[in-house]
C-alpha cells in the first residue's frame, strides 16, 4: 500500500502535480524536494507570464490536450483564489504570402482542438486590432490571457501547506536508491524514504532522472529566451499580444509583443544556446554544463541542421538593432530608443540521440517512480492538467 509521494521540484508543474495527489490520496503524507529556497524559481518564475489558448499544438498530443483542460482549470483555481489575470486575446500574424499557408494550419489546429470564436483576418481586418501591425493576414485568438506565475505558485504553496503537505527547501537530490518496497532520497544534507517518486525537475530533469535510468535517451539542452520592455511612450503601439507565424521545424515562436499582467509590454524572446542551465545572462557560463551539451551526439545533430538559425539567434542577443529589425518585422514603428533591457529565461529543450528537439511533453515511468522529462511551454498553463495525468498515472502504477 502507497502511503508517501515525494515530488521533486517545486516548479509549478511540481506543484500542481502536488495539489492533484493531495486531492486523489487526501491521507497519504506528500512531500515536495527542491533545491532552491523558493517555489518557481527558474522556468516558472522567469517567462512572459502568458496563458496559452491551444492553437499550436497537434491535435490530440498532449500538449494539446492538457493545454485546453488545463486552462479551464487555471482559470478555476484562479477565480477561487483572486489571483489576478487578463483574458486580453491575442494576433498571429503572418508578415508574407508565404507565411499564410501555415497561418491557416494553425487555424484548423486551433477549431479541432475546440477553440471558440477563432478569426481569420485580412490585412485590413488585422489593422483593426493591432492598428500598428504589419501583416498580409492573421489569427485573432480571444482565448489567450496574461497572468503572473509566480503568484499563482505562491498561492499554490500556501494551498499546500495549508492541507499539510510539507515543502522542504535547500534540498537537492544527490541519489535515488530503491528496494522492494520502499525509496530512499538523498540530499545534501538528509535523507527521505517515500513509497512513490514523481520528479518535476526542469532543468535538472535528465540528471535526476539518470539517478535511477541507465542509458538515458534524452538530455537537457538549455536555451536562453532574452526580453526587452517597452518603455511607457511606447506602449500604446500594442494592444494585445501580438505573435509571428511560427517556423514549423523549429521548437519555438519567435520574437513576439507580451502585455505584462503589471501593466508592462515585453518584447522577445529570442533562443539562444545557454551555456549554462541557470544561466541569465549572456556571460553566465558552466563548464559542466556546456560539456554535457557539446558532448551529446543529438546535440551535435541539431546544431549542424540549424547553426545558421542558431547564428542569427546569438547575433540578435549581442546586437539590438538586430533585435529591433526582427520586432520591426511585426511593427515597423518600434526603434532602438523605445526598448529597455528587460529579464530573460531558459528553457529545457529535451534532446533525444538522434537529433529530435522533442516538442511535446515527455515522461518515463518505473515500478514507483515517474520522472517528468520535457514539460515544455505551454505547461504552466496545463500545470494542473499535467499534475492530474500524473496523478492518474500514479493511481494505475500502484494498481499493478
């Protein structure tokens, strides 16, 4: 009999997979690991803060899925906490002819993954909702919002402990050793036995992951996502959030407009190859890091196929006129002047060993241990979603 869940992680994903274990086994004692002295601190705390409708993501993937039910969810436990957020809507716009063929995919994506009151735009029509655009045609998605994740972590913390679940801080896990019946969790500084292991470690994903799989086929490659600000005279130039036809081959959506829930517009981001997992500027650097990446042949594999993307990727990091010249291709009016510097982010793009950025959420499971391998944008918006998959998982594997 399962009486302990140790998670660890104390991202929102982590979290949410925390609240959704506590409603299933309302008795069993819950645990969460992290290695930080606080909730979100890296992919959680550090992105644009937006809640995502669906559109993007393949129908009946899993993206897809927990993006649509986990949105309704958000917005519930939203609504039942008073935290803040804007259902503002959003553009996508393509900038040419050769985008729209695309454009239109994402529409049909968007109507079979059940979005409501989606519209196809002219250029004219286009005009109407971001007058400063420049585009041929585009998507307006109402469903979009903006909100800030790290409230809702904090308020999914408070939640917890409230229901006694315990979070410890400044614990990272250094070694997993199982026996029949039970696990036993190494960190630093203690030790922690628990009948059930779900792990929700972002970054770290593959290394604690390695703990307990031989032979992994995926590892972590980190990339930076940088941001400028709109400073306050050049705000009114967007309305909503305003985003480019992604490139389909390619794991990311490109320099966009983000409303910010606190009133600020930002702009970005780009995708730039991290030398270091936590690193949040240009100059942060881990040999340890930078050779696990360097030294993955899936890695290698991906940097032959896109090195000239990944080229113009770091010279728009160093150069903001760069920078600008690629916003300007959505609203030509913005300039140099208009942009402060503002946060950045990194990403944990799973790699397999054959060179596949792996673009939907991906997760192993062994006899009582689930690790949680690549939770990819959209997850914070699907964070409550993943956590009741995970909780369901966790239900089948203790009944066999």
């Amino acid at each position: 009999m399962v009486n302990s869940f140790t998670i660890i992680g104390a991202g929102i994903v982590g979290l949410a997979t925390a609240l959704k274990l506590k409603e299933k086994y309302p008795h069993a004692i819950i645990t969460i690991l992290e290695k930080e002295d606080g909730v979100a601190k890296h992919q959680t705390g550090n992105n644009s803060g937006v809640i995502h409708s669906g559109i993007y993501y393949k129908p009946g993937s899993l993206k897809a899925k927990n993006c649509i039910s986990g949105y309704k969810m958000l917005l519930e436990f939203c609504d039942e906490h008073n935290i803040e957020y804007n259902i503002c809507g959003k553009v996508v716009v393509a900038s040419d002819e050769s985008e729209i063929e695309y454009l239109q995919t994402l529409y049909q994506r968007g109507v079979e993954n059940g979005l409501e009151n989606l519209k196809m735009l002219n250029e004219s029509e286009l005009k109407e909702y971001e007058p400063n655009v420049k585009g041929v045609a585009g998507i307006y998605v109402p469903q979009t919002g903006i909100i800030d994740y790290k409230t809702v972590s904090e308020i999914m913390k408070e939640v917890l402990l409230a229901n006694g679940v315990e979070i410890k801080f400044n614990e990272e896990v250094i070694s997993i050793k199982s026996n029949d019946s039970t696990q036993i969790i190494k960190t630093k500084s203690n030790s922690y036995i628990t009948d059930f292991i779900i792990s929700c470690a972002g970054l770290q994903s593959d290394r604690v992951a390695s703990l307990t799989e031989d032979n992994l086929n995926v590892r972590i490659i980190p990339f930076r996502g940088e941001y400028y600000q709109l400073k306050d005279s050049a705000k009114h130039l967007v309305k909503t959030l305003i985003y480019p036809v992604p490139d389909p081959n390619f794991p990311f959506l490109g320099v966009h407009f983000t409303n910010l829930i606190d009133g600020g517009v930002e702009a970005g981001p780009n995708a730039v190859f991290s030398f270091k997992r936590e690193g949040y500027s240009r100059t942060s650097f881990s040999f340890n890091d930078t050779f696990q990446s360097l030294t993955w042949f899936g890695f290698l594999k991906v940097a032959k196929k896109y090195w000239r993307t990944g080229i113009g990727e770091f010279y728009r990091s160093f150069n903001k006129r760069a920078f600008v010249k690629a916003l300007q291709k959505l609203i030509p009016q913005i300039d140099e002047s208009d942009l402060t510097k503002g946060g950045a982010g990194v990403r944990a793009q799973a790699c397999d060993k054959t060179g596949g950025l792996i673009d939907d959420f991906y997760l192993i499971e062994k006899k009582s241990i689930i690790h949680i391998l690549n939770a990819p944008s959209p997850a914070a918006t699907a964070s409550l979603a993943i956590g009741e998959h995970i909780a369901e998982r966790v239900a089948k594997a203790i009944s066999r």
